[in-house]
C-alpha cells in the first residue's frame, strides 16, 4: 500500500480510505493509494508552509540549486527504477518511460543551474532616486498533475516552482502516481527539507478541490481538462489566487507541396501514436495541401497498418490507454465518425498476446474529416489522427486556427518566407518547423494560447511566473 508523502514521511489518510491502483496492460489491480481528503491537504500545507518560514526562503539561491542538482543525480541514480514504475503504472512501452525518467532528470539539472540567475533590474528614474526590482517567489505552490506524463510534468511544474524559491504541495492523478511517491522519498534522501515536496493522493473532487480552495496556497499550477481548468480558476478567484493552466490542444501538422515528406512522416507519426495519443501536444490533425493529399495518405496509410499494439513490457510502438473510461471515449469518437461517414484510410493491430481485459486502442488514420465535426475540434487524446486537405496558405491557416485550442503547430515547408508567415498566422503557444517537438526540450517555454491555457512552465520563462516582481523605490537625495 502507498501512502502519502508529507514532510518526508510516509502518512496515512485522514479519511482511512484507499484507491486501488490499475494496470492499464490487464486492467487488475496491483496495488494501492490512499484516498486523501481536505485534511490531509491541510497537513501537507501546514508542513509545507513551515518549512517556507524556517528553512527553505533562508536558503541561497545557490543552496537551493545545490538541492536540486543533487535531486537530479539521485534521479538518475534510480532511472531504472522509475521508468519501471511509470511503465506498470501507466502502460507505457518501456523506450517511453525510460525516456520520461531521463527528462525528469533533466529537468531537475536545467533548474538547478537557474536558481542563481533569476535576476532583477536597476531602473532609470527621477534625480535622486534609485529604483530596483526584484523577484519573489510566491510561497506554498500548489500543483495538479496528470496522469500521462507524471514524471516529466512534476519536472516541469515542481522543479520551475523549487528552483524560484517555492515549496509544493502536489495532488497526483489517482490513475499514475506511484513515480512521484517515489521521487519525493529521493528528494529527502537528497537533502531536501521536510515540506519542501509533499504528494497527497486521491481524487479531483476531493482532493483537487481541497487543494485549489486552501487559504495557505499562494499559486496554483493545473495541467488537464478546459472543464476542470475552469473549476480551478473560478475557485482560486474567489482568493485571488494566481493561476498557471495548461489545458490540452488539438494541434495541427500542416505539409506542404514542397515539403520533405520523407522527413516528416515519421515525426507526423510518432506525434500521434507516442505514449497512446495521450499527450496534450499530440498532433491530432493533419493538413495537408490538395496536389500531394492522396500520395501522402496512402504512404502514411500503409505505415499505421503495421503498427503494432500491446503490454507496456512488449515496448511495442503503442501501449495501453490508461483506463477503461478513456478507451471508451476513444471508442465513442470512432463511432461518431462512422455515423457520419468519415473514412478511415487504415488501422494498427493489437497483437494477439494483449489481454482482453487491457485498455487497448489500435492507432486509427481517418481522412476528409470535416472542419467541423468533434474528431477536428475536441481532443481525443488516443491514437486518432484526423487528416484533411488545404487549396492554399490562406486555407491553411484557416483550418489551423479553427479550434477554441492554440497549444502547438506543425509547419512543413522548405519555403522559408512562408516558414516565418505561417509561423505568425497561426495561433499557437509554440510553433515546430520541419520538425515537431523538439525532442521535448526542456529549455523551451511551453504553453498554449485560447482554450489551452495560459502562463508557461518549461525553460527560464516558467520562473517569471513561479514568482512574484517587486518593484522598491529609494530616495536618497
């Protein structure tokens, strides 16, 4: 049985309830959770926010750099172990998890090295007078992570908040969080403070919502659902809490007539079939100029019919879904779809070893999907690409911004004036070309714009807004 993690120990919930742990590759549980309640939420803020007071805001940034750079070799130290962890828990192909464990690490490096660099100004002003800025971090940081990448979002959302001199108080999805259990054990083990990392489990209802509503958060960070998102920024108005929200996207791949199609493909794949289409910067649709739209879906065709689905330990090209639930929802999208006669060009396989009680979802190319219809406007987040045709650039950029989502783009051309036209047309947090995702890139400000949220978390720009900037004013004759 897992329990919490507060003030570096392990800790049974207030509510002595639990939650069982599945894995997605069987659907039988393994394991687990505690179900925690607003108590619990209150003993983990109560712990964190005495280590603000005593320990952690006395810190050098320096110190607090050290911590983390420590964190990040223990990381790496245990990546075996977490990938392992992140592969049962989530069902994902081991490369996948191997590959969340080594961001994770990176993250805490990147950090690590820029908590002694997050500097303020002098300013010009009035003879006599000199004028500073400085930043300040907000205190006791609340932060709601998802289920599909645990690891590399707690990287990115505790590791900014730490690094700008907060302490966290962190609500894991109910459905994956036995790898962030185990990395706040590493970070006392590191030397972290008791209260500077404190995992409290359960369910959004109650848990989240203790947590989003708590007198003692100062800032909360959400990635998930525009619904839920809404939830968190109406409760936390209601203290003025500020808020960072990354909502999820339908984002778009747009290849050009001139564009290097065999460089793409792969890339056009892997963003739609990596951990399952769960991914919030998934590349859901496909936009494709009308003079190569056929030759490039019957290629593209031809490889999704061999990719191949299975157990998370087979590391096949596509895992489980994470649960029940999400499978169905999947299946309800492919369902509208043939109602309203949308072709599918081809399918995956699930293999024969995968058990019938596992959560699985072969990947699924459709084409001519309409502007307009659900599978081109709401996010699946299951290996489901929409493609469709474009007559021209103006077109283009019509179909890209069709939705309430602006999260990331894909842009495919060797045209370089059109790279740069495209690139300010489209109505994107971050914008790929030739290229999509950059290999994760921890250094790069990741956020989205409409419905996907705003404030950005990943690379120096998520320390702007894990702090707080104060201006002072001296005169002195």
């Amino acid at each position: 049985m897992q329990l919490h993690y507060i003030g570096n120990a392990s800790v049974r919930s207030n509510s002595e309830r639990t939650i069982p742990v599945i894995d997605p590759s069987d659907g039988q549980a393994y394991d687990e959770i505690q179900r925690g309640d607003a108590a619990d939420i209150d003993v983990a803020v109560r712990a964190a926010r005495a280590c603000y007071e005593n320990i952690w805001s006395k810190l050098s940034a320096a110190e607090r750099g050290r911590l983390l750079m420590r964190l990040s070799n223990k990381i790496a130290e245990h990546a075996e172990e977490l990938a392992a962890i992140e592969q049962r828990d989530c069902g994902k192909p081991t490369k996948q998890a191997k590959a969340d464990a080594a961001a994770l690490v990176r993250y805490f490096e990147f950090y690590a090295g820029a908590c002694d660099k997050l500097h303020g100004e002098t300013l010009p002003y009035q003879e006599g007078y000199t004028v500073l800025t400085w930043r300040e971090p907000h205190g006791v940081t609340g932060h709601v992570i998802p289920w599909n990448y645990p690891m590399q979002i707690f990287g990115r959302s505790v590791g900014g908040a730490l690094a700008a001199g907060n302490v966290c108080v962190v609500k894991p999805s109910e459905d994956a969080c036995l790898s962030l259990i185990r990395v706040a054990q590493l970070a006392a083990e590191a030397g972290f403070p008791a209260g500077a990392i404190n995992i409290v489990t359960g369910y959004g209802h109650e848990v989240g919502d203790a947590l989003a509503r708590h007198e003692g958060i100062d800032h909360i960070s959400f990635t998930g659902s525009p619904r839920v998102g809404t939830i968190i920024q109406q409760v936390a108005a209601e203290r003025h809490c500020p808020v960072t929200l990354e909502l999820g996207g339908k984002s778009p791949q747009i290849i050009f007539a001139d564009a290097d199609v065999d460089q793409a493909l792969p890339v056009v794949i892997n963003a739609i079939v990596q951990n399952a289409g769960q991914t919030c910067s998934a590349g859901s649709r496909l936009l494709v100029e009308q003079s190569i739209y056929e030759k490039l879906l019957d290629r593209l065709g031809g490889t999704f019919e061999n990719l191949r689905v299975g157990p998370a330990a087979m590391d096949l090209d596509v895992g489980p879904l994470i649960r029940q639930s999400q499978q169905q929802r999947v299946w309800d999208f492919l369902s509208d779809a043939q109602v309203a006669n949308i072709p599918m060009v081809a399918q995956g396989q699930v293999v024969d070893e995968a058990p019938e009680t596992g959560y699985y979802q072969a990947p699924t190319l459709l084409r001519d999907v309409p502007v307009d219809h659900r599978l081109a406007q709401e996010e699946v987040f299951g290996p489901v690409l929409a493609a469709m045709s474009f007559k021209d650039e103006d077109h283009a950029v019509h179909l890209a911004n069709a939705t309430h989502f602006g999260l990331v783009a894909g842009i495919w051309t060797r045209d370089g004036a059109r790279q740069l036209r495209m690139a300010k047309r489209v109505k994107s947090g971050q914008v790929f070309i030739n290229n999509y995702g950059a290999g994760g890139g921890v250094e790069l400000p990741f956020g989205g714009m409409k419905s996907s949220g705003y404030g950005r978390e990943k690379g120096f720009e998520a320390l702007y807004g894990f702090t707080v900037l104060k201006t002072v004013a001296i005169k002195h004759g």
